[in-house]
C-alpha cells in the first residue's frame, strides 16, 4: 500500500466578529485575537502542499449567525479542503433565538465543509483514495434541556453501519468532546468531565479496531492520549494560551507501516498583540483563581477553603502550562498528597520518565 498525506488542524477558533463579543471580564477566551490569528495561520498553511484542514468545533464564540455565516465565506476561499464538526458553542441552544443559530441549523452553513446532507449533524466522506473521514456531532439536550456531550443511539448505529462497509485503508474521525482521558481521573472529576463525551466507552469499542486516530477539541489543551490502540489528538484553542495548530504528516512506509509525524506551531505576534504568548498567558493567569479554588476545594483533594487560599496563588500558571502540553508539574512545598496529586499531571510515562509527546511526535499506528 502506497499512502501518504499532509494535513493541519486549528481548533476552537471562536470566531467572534468585532461586535459580537461579549465584555465579560471574567472570559477565558482571547476571542479578540481570533480572526487575525486565524488570518495568520492561513497564510502559513496556504503556503503548504496541505490535503486538507480539521476543525474539531467550537468555530465561533456563541453559535451567532454572523459569526457562522462569515468563517464559511472565509473557508470557502482556502485552496484546500476544510471539514468540520459542531462544538458547544456553535449551537448552544436546541431551537435559535435571536443570538445564536439552533442545533439543527449548524449542518446548513457547512455543506462545502463535510456536511451533505442539511439534516443530519454528522457525515462520512472519502477524502482521499484510501481514506475516509467521519465527523461526529457530540452535541446533544437532554430532557431538561441542557447540553451535554453525548452520541445518541441513531448516530450510534449510522456509525456502525458506515465503519462496516468501509474499505479504506484509513479511517480519521473527527468529534469535539474528548473520547480519551487527558488528564488525571478527567471522567471522574466534575470539572473535567464536561469535557469528555459521557459514552466515551461505548464509542471506543464501536471505533476498534478499524479507527486508530480521532481529534478533538473543547479541552483547550495540547494532549495526545491513547487507549488500547486509539489515539485522541485533541489541540488547543486559537484564543487561548499557547494559540497553536499542527500540521500532521501521515505516510506508509515500504514495510507496510503506518506513520504519523505531528508537529505543532504557535501563533507568537499579531500586530495589536506583538508579544501575544505572554499577555494572554498573564490573562489567562488573572483569570484562574476561583479555578484553582475549585480544584482544590472539590474532590479528590477536598481541601479547607483557608488552605486552598494559601496555595492557589503558587498555581497562577497551572492551567496555561496544561494547556501548552509537555508540562513538568512539582510544588515542593505543598502538603505531600497535594504536592503528589499535582505531579499526575506531568507529562510522564508509566515509568515516571519525561514523556513529550503533546506538541512534537512521530507515532507508529
């Protein structure tokens, strides 16, 4: 087998034309830095024998019809194939009211980008000969009427049916909410297990073992995770900390192996921004006390809120330095089950050895 393609994924852009944005001073989100940063890296892609882009959701900042309707006029000029999915953002509501687009709509402001058929969320395409893509929408209400990251049972089964007549030698998926866990105990913490798809499981073992690569996003996180032969890829966001996208290289060699080369860039300037990785990881660092107190507040560590005020200042960057991917985590002089729970977060192997593999890594499939 003879293969071999190069692609790029941006992730989270939340796109948020000028007035558009909300003024809200406690946001995480960069969003002012999303379309010039977005301009940027298009011109650096445009400059690549890409075969195609990924955008694993969150396109815009609130699921506004502006925003929608201008990034697929924007993607519309690119000299090379986009796909993309549904994040939560880009339809946070099930029927559309006079901010944002409804769940249902999403699918309509996309044909050019995956979506063929106007009333179904998800889709497959051939892509390339030998390859096919699958991009899942792991948006969904349930009876209260609250959104939550799940696959229902008809997209379940549309899924099966697709993975049993595929041919392809290779099979990509796309799906904004994690399917593989990121971070320590992610599916069983509240804080994290927003971000995971709640029937993770389920999907995996549909998925194996004809699927070894899904990409995410939502987490706002530079991670690769793998479980049993599956590898999550999920990248992190344009308008956070670190601001990056990858470009990905996959090829076969002349035994029949297959490769992924990944490499990750970083948006470091913009011109109101010149030195963007500094003011946005100082703001994300303003942002990210009541964070910390969470985190320490809330199981497993369970901690006095008198305590957690004592060591979430020395956590300021915590998160920013999650986010970049690659990160060494030790805090000497927090109390010992504290100081060893935040070391979970290192980027280690099971040995406990350094493991960066989150920006830069070539993976044997």
């Amino acid at each position: 087998m003879s293969l071999e393609f190069r692609f790029a994924v941006a992730s989270d852009l939340h796109i948020a034309l000028p007035h558009t944005i909300w003024d809200n001073p406690s946001r995480f989100h960069l969003v002012e830095v999303g379309i010039p940063a977005l301009e940027l890296i298009f011109q650096h892609l445009a400059q690549l024998d890409l075969d195609f882009l990924l955008i694993p959701g969150d396109l815009t900042q609130h699921g506004e019809r502006e925003n929608h309707a201008w990034l697929q006029w924007r993607l519309a000029q690119l000299p090379f194939p986009v796909y993309v999915v549904p994040g939560n953002h880009d339809v946070p509501v099930l029927k559309a009211n006079e901010k944002s687009i409804g769940w249902a709509d999403f699918p309509s402001y996309y044909q050019k980008f995956g979506y063929d058929n106007p009333k179904q969320l998800y889709y497959s395409c051939e892509i390339l000969p030998g390859v096919r893509l699958i991009g899942l929408n792991s948006n969904n209400f349930n009876e209260k009427g609250d959104q939550i990251g799940r696959l229902d049972d008809t997209q379940l089964e549309w899924l099966k049916g697709v993975l049993a007549t595929a041919t392809e030698d290779v099979i990509l998926v796309m799906i904004h909410h994690n399917v593989v866990e990121h971070l320590p105990g992610q599916s069983q913490h509240k804080m994290g297990r927003r971000y995971m798809l709640e029937n993770a499981p389920q999907l995996l073992e549909i998925l194996r073992p004809k699927v070894q690569l899904v990409f995410t996003g939502h987490l706002h996180v530079q991670d690769i995770a793998e479980d049993r032969g599956i590898y999550d890829i999920t990248t992190g966001s344009l308008v956070s900390y670190p601001h990056p996208y990858r470009i990905l290289h996959f090829r076969v060699d002349e035994l029949g192996r297959k490769w992924l080369q990944i490499e990750s860039n970083r948006i470091d300037s913009l011109p109101e921004w010149p030195d963007l990785p500094q003011f946005s990881r100082e703001w994300m660092g303003d942002r990210s006390g009541q964070f910390m107190l969470r985190l320490l507040t809330e199981p497993p560590l369970n901690l006095p809120i008198e305590t957690a005020q004592e060591l979430a200042p020395s956590l300021r960057y915590f998160w920013a330095d999650i986010a970049a991917g690659d990160g060494m985590f030790d805090y000497p002089n927090f109390p010992p089950k504290v100081r060893r729970y935040f070391q979970n977060f290192s980027a280690t192997g099971s040995d406990r050895t350094p493991a960066m593999i989150d920006n830069y890594a070539t993976l044997l499939l």
